[in-house]
C-alpha cells in the first residue's frame, strides 16, 4: 500500500507536466532549476528555515543564523535564475540556479549541524546521568560504551560540516571575487565609451591604446577564472582610459566650441537637452547625441507607445533643423550571446529608422549602425540598471 501510494505521488505530477508540454502549456524546469525545486519542495525545506531566535544555545543559535542568511541568498538567486528562464535565458537560467543551489545545500548543511548539534547535548546530557550512575548500575556498561560510540559518531560528523563550513567559505569568497570583477569590468567598458567620446583614440592615442590593451588582458583573465587579477587589470584599465580623457579633453572641448559656434547646431544642443535632460542630451566626438531608454517592448525591437512618443520629439528637431545628417546608433544589454545580441541591436535601429522614415525624414540624411552590447552606457547588475543599455542613440552631424 506504501509503495503504491508513492508511486501515486511521483506518477501524477508527471502525467499532469507531460500533459501540460503536449498542450502547449508551461515549459518544463530542468538541471539545476529542476533539482533545486526538488530540494525546496521537500519537508526539510521548513527545518532550514527555523527562526534562529529561538534558539537559546548560542552556537544552536548561530548555525541556525547561518542556515537562515544562506538559504536567503539561495531564494534570492532562485528567484532571479525564474526570472531568466521566463526570458527564456538557458545560460543565466542554469547559472543561478546553481548559486542557489550550492547555498541551499549548504544551508541544509548548516541545519543538519544544528540538528547534530542538538542530539548531541542531549546525547552528551545522557551520558553524564550514566556516569553518576556507573557504580549502581554495573549492568548497564556495554549501554554506556554504545552510548560513547554515538558520541564520537556525531562529533565526527561535526567535523565533517565544519570541513563542509570551511569549503563554503572559499566558494563565497571565489563567487564575490569573480562578481567584483564583472563589476570591474563594466566599468570600465563605460569608461572606454566615455574616453571614444572625447576623441581619446585620435587625441591620447598611445594612452587609449594602453588602456584597450588592459581592458582585453582583464577580459582574458576573466575567462581563464583568475578572477582577482582580472580585477585589479580592470582597475588599471579604468585608470588608463580616465588618463586618456583627460588628456584628450581640452582639444575636445576646443572642437565643440567650434561646434557650437555654428548657430543650428547650439539651438539642436539646447533643445536636446531641454527635452531629454543633461544626462541624455550631450556632445561627444559623434556630434550632438540624445539618449533614449526603455522605448522598446522588452528585449526585443517593437517600439512600445511611449517610445514612440519619446521619439517624436527626436523627429521634431530633425524637421526644424534640417542641415543637420542623424545617425542611429543601436545597443543592448549583456543579456544573451554576442552575436544574438548584434542582430537585436542592428534591428533597434533599423526599426528607428524606418519610423523616421514614416514622419517623412529625408533617408538621404538617415544612417544606422549597431553595437550589440559592446558600449555600455550604464553600470548595475539589477533588471532595471541593465535595461537602460537597452537604448538607441540618435546623433545630429553638421553638414
């Protein structure tokens, strides 16, 4: 009747996950997404998050503490590797499910010690009363030695968790490192971008080169998992481009002044910026550039109704300056592969382009150019800091 009735358990949920494939229904979870969903279903799952505040033993108390904060970032990387997979992002998907996995058994890990922890007071509890009572009770010595057996059993497998405590440790300190590198690397990705802003490779040449050759070697040692030396190079690499910007910077600044001298181009620049603000209306070596986030509908390249609404103020100051050529730069996030990440950008900015067209702009002064997720404007890892490289740049060039 036992075995039946667990075969009914582990046959039904199948049945119903197949039936539901079959009908087009929700998609399946598998590898580490899947397992992990395993181990969070099971009854222990309520024994890891037992609150540490009730515990009045304080090494009880802090392996419950650290049950407690584990399992957190396991939920917390569980619920972002859900939010990769219903972007359909098998690669992150996969990724984070395996932090959270990993911190969730080791949160697991960490109860069971508390458990231990527990049954070994009370074992150790029993066995101070049979050592008061070994005079009286001779008979009962084989029962004392069995009892000292269990001792040394679950000490032993106290040491076995601590070995496990300490392996943890390193894998945190391996998972911060190689986040503090990505973190690194970014940066200076934007610091590269700021740096091709101010003319740096024509204006500091040598010190642009020196800093793009830092940059490859601290992507290199990322890729090789060196993930401290990827960092510190990133380091150098952000310094090196700030170096080359501001050795490039006066003659810039020359160069747009002149710029500005030219009357349409200063009356594009101030309404740019009075339409989109400071930080998305700008000069670089392009031109006048205006910045545009968040017009497209999720990670693809429909233009959504606000975006429309943001890009007819663009197509307002092309029809009232019209000496002035545009270029239309599209870009991504770092979400999905490099070359998935081109066509999608290449797509941003054909779709641009073709509603300018619809607003009667000239193509003779329409251009488009893509750059997938090479030039990364902003930095964060959060869903709402990455999806601002989401973006197309649109760039007036004087005639």
């Amino acid at each position: 009747m036992t075995h039946r009735s667990s075969l009914s358990r582990i046959a039904l949920p199948l049945a119903l996950s197949l039936a539901l494939v079959a009908c087009g229904g929700p998609r399946p979870k598998t590898g580490n997404l899947a397992e992990l969903e395993t181990l969070r279903d099971r009854e222990y799952s309520a024994e890891i998050r037992k609150p540490a505040a009730d515990e009045p033993e304080p090494n009880l108390k802090r392996l419950r503490q650290s049950a407690n904060e584990l399992v957190k970032l396991s939920d917390a990387y569980y619920e972002l590797s859900l939010e990769s997979f219903d972007e359909r992002d098998p690669a992150n998907t996969e990724a984070r499910a395996k932090i959270a996995l990993m911190y969730y058994r080791a949160a697991e890990n960490y109860a069971r010690s508390a458990d231990a922890r527990v049954r070994l007071n009370q074992a150790n509890q029993r066995y101070q009363e049979q050592l008061s009572r070994r005079n009286d009770y001779q008979k009962r010595l084989q029962g004392e030695q069995e009892l000292v057996t269990l001792l040394e059993t679950i000490q032993t497998l106290f040491k076995r968790n601590e070995e496990l405590r300490r392996s943890l440790d390193s894998f945190e300190e391996r998972a911060k490192s190689e986040s503090r590198s990505i973190y690194a690397l970014q940066e200076a990705r934007i610091k590269k971008t700021e740096a091709e802003g101010l003319k740096a490779p024509d204006f500091a040449g040598p010190k642009f080169n020196e800093a793009q050759n830092l940059l490859a070697r601290a992507e290199t040692l990322y890729n090789d998992e060196k993930f401290d030396d990827a960092y510190q190079t990133a380091l150098q690499a952000q310094e090196a481009f700030k170096n080359a910007s501001d050795v490039s910077r006066a003659q810039w600044t020359e160069e747009q002044d002149k710029l500005l001298r030219n009357t349409e181009s200063q009356a594009i620049y101030e309404r740019a910026q009075k339409e989109f603000g400071v930080r998305n209306a700008f000069i670089d070596a392009r031109g006048i550039v205006v910045v545009t986030s968040g017009i497209f509908e999720g990670r693809s390249s429909g233009l959504s109704n606000s975006g429309r609404t943001l890009i007819d103020k663009v197509v307002e100051i092309a029809k009232q300056f019209k000496n002035h050529s545009i270029v239309i730069e599209g870009h991504t996030d770092d979400r999905g592969d490099d070359a998935s990440n081109q066509s999608l950008s290449q797509a941003r900015a054909n779709a641009v382009q073709d509603y300018f067209l619809q607003r009667a702009l000239a193509t003779a002064r329409l251009s488009v150019q893509a750059f997938g997720e090479s030039k990364p404007r902003f930095q964060g890892q959060q869903a709402a800091e990455r999806d601002k490289n989401n973006r197309v740049e649109i760039i007036f060039r004087g005639k």
